[in-house]
C-alpha cells in the first residue's frame, strides 16, 4: 500500500463529500476508511448548498478526526445562514473536535428568493472569514481561483480578494480545480508579486468519465486544455480507456506540479478511493 508519509516534499490532501441518501452513510464511511489508509496531510468534507448536507459534513468530519485520527476539514458555506446558525456550526465543530474549516461563500439554492439573496447577512466569503476569526480559535482555510473566480472583473481584483483573506486569518488556500498548470504558475507568481504568502494546495480532479466534463467540471468554470479533450473525445464511448487515460493525465499533471515546487495538492476524488490510489502510486 502506497502511503504519503514517508515523503516530505510532498503534502497531500484529499476532498470527499458525504452521501446524499441516508442510507449511504455506511458506504461513505468505507470511502473515508480506503482513503485514510494513503496518509493524507488532511481530508476535507464538503457540504450542501445553503447547507443542505451540514448534519452529515459533521458526522464524517468527526469520523476522519475522531476515529482515523486524520485531521479533517469541515467545509463551511455561509450564502443561506445567519450569523445564529453559522455560530451553533462552529460550537458543534468545536464539541467534536474538529479545529479546521474551509471557508467559503457558497452557491445560491435553487429555492433561494431574490428577497433572501438580497437581505443575506454574508454577502462575501472574507465576511465569514471575519466571523468566525471573531468569535472562534478555529484554524481557517480559504479558496481561490488560479483562472478567477467568475464573479471578478478581473484577475487583479480576484488576487486582491484573496490577499484580504489572508489578512482578516486564513491559513492557507485550496485552488480551484485547473487542468493545465501554466494557470497555476501564473496565477502562484501573481499572487506572491502581492504578498500572499500562505501556503496553497493545487486542486486536481481526475476525469474518468466523460459525463464529468458535462457536470462537475462545466460548474467549476475551469478551462479544459486541448491535451484533455482529445483525450474525451479519442474515449468517449471506451469507458475503461477514458478512465486510465484521466488518471493518467492527473499523474502527470501532478509530477509537473512536484518538479516545479508545487509540493501541496489537494486531490478531488469524488468518492473513489482507488482513482486516490492510482494517483498516489504514480506519483511516487
């Protein structure tokens, strides 16, 4: 079994979420335990929109903290809260144990009226940032975008929203999922010029099926290089191609990353332990 911590130039994290149904929590908890055993720096859990799945966020979280002894990440949106709720969220952090969060703005709800959206007592994530460094000793992570976020006019702007949380507490930042690393050199270089000096995961996600470039890929408003949708397009319809072959492109992504300094990265795994393994492996 191929494990990450006997390496100290590199420093991986993996993202899971929790399940959608009740009765998949068992087979979540299977997810959590397959990847645990590679050794990660931590595992993040998202969470809902609007919160949907904050219940289940903590149960996993408490899980990977409190029973793998990884340290866990508990995602934290803040669009549909309150300052109430958001509080009650950090208490319970707290209670279980659970001393890191992931910070962040969050989408919109479908069910969400304009009269909400407009009234929302957080209106940026650095307003959450604030609150919690307020009011708790929680260590606090952040997002940022190395192709923008798609709000921003421009990069600039996106840098200086990502400088401003690193003033008002954040640690240290996990990007958004890019596909060709010239982005994240770029954007790394841009961002240092600034004076951000935290640390940043790089996000990975591997493509292993075609439907991902249609769903998860398409929202996260990532570019897809032309290197990756030759490769969509030679394996549409081979499945089991498609699958190596997007595996194989996050390793070598990976190693690019690792001889250019990039020694975080944060891997999207979406549930699938072995595409974790495979990733490790190949970057050994």
């Amino acid at each position: 079994m191929s494990t990450l911590s006997q390496d100290n130039k590199k420093h991986i994290s993996f993202e899971v979420f929790p399940p959608k149904k009740e009765g998949n929590f068992l087979t979540a908890i299977e997810v959590i335990k397959e990847i645990s055993k590679l050794s990660p720096d931590f595992i993040s859990v998202t969470y809902g929109a609007g919160g949907s799945q904050s219940k289940k966020t903590l149960e996993i979280a408490s899980y990977i903290e409190n029973e793998l002894h990884i340290t866990a990440v508990a995602h934290l949106t803040c669009i549909g809260s309150t300052k109430e709720e958001i509080y009650k969220q950090c208490e319970e952090f707290k209670e279980h144990n659970i001393s890191k969060v992931l910070a962040l703005r969050g989408d919109r709800p479908k069910d969400m009226t304009d009269e909400r959206y407009n009234c929302r007592e957080f209106i940026y994530a650095s307003d959450l940032i604030k609150f919690i460094k307020d009011n708790f000793d929680l260590s606090i992570i952040g997002a940022c975008y190395p192709e923008k976020h798609f709000e921003a006019l421009t990069m600039v702007d996106d840098l200086k929203y990502m400088k401003q949380k690193q003033d008002l507490g954040v640690e240290s930042f996990i990007s958004q999922l890019f596909f060709e690393n010239t982005y994240f050199y770029n954007f790394m270089e841009k961002a240092r010029k600034i004076g951000i000096n935290s640390s940043v995961y790089a996000g990975i996600m591997p493509v292993t099926s075609v439907k991902q470039i249609g769903t998860t890929v398409s929202l996260s408003g990532s570019s897809v290089p032309k290197k990756l949708s030759d490769l969509i397009a030679r394996y549409s319809d081979k499945p089991n191609d498609m699958y190596k072959a997007g595996i194989d492109y996050s390793i070598h992504q990976i190693r690019d990353l690792l001889k250019n300094g990039i020694e975080k990265i944060h891997i999207y795994t979406m549930n699938k332990p072995e595409v974790a393994r495979a990733i490790i492996e190949g970057i050994q």
